[in-house]
C-alpha cells in the first residue's frame, strides 16, 4: 500500500493519474447532476417568457 501512494504522489505518472481522475469524477458527477436538474426543470418552450417579473 505504501508503494501505491509512493507512486501516487511521488511521480510524475502518479500525478497525472490523479489528474486524469479527478477530471473523470468530475465529468461524471457534472453529467449525473445535469440529468437531475433537467427532469426538475422541464423545458417550457420559447414562447413562455412572459411570467416574468421584468417582462
């Protein structure tokens, strides 16, 4: 366990896996989160801007 943190944050690879990672969670949890933030806000098309408080 010591030689995978070793390599980790030791070496350049390492650090680039971490990188690559953190860049594929955070791609991931972006793409879940959008799919719930559709299904609560549906779409209401383009001719209802009308509700608004400055319109």
């Amino acid at each position: 366990m010591d030689a995978f943190f070793s390599f980790l944050f030791g070496t350049r690879e390492g650090v680039a896996v971490l990188f690559v990672a953190g860049i594929v969670i955070f791609a991931i949890a972006a793409f879940v989160l959008e799919k719930r933030t559709h299904k609560i806000y549906v779409d209401r098309g383009p001719g209802d801007d009308n509700d608004s408080f400055w319109g």
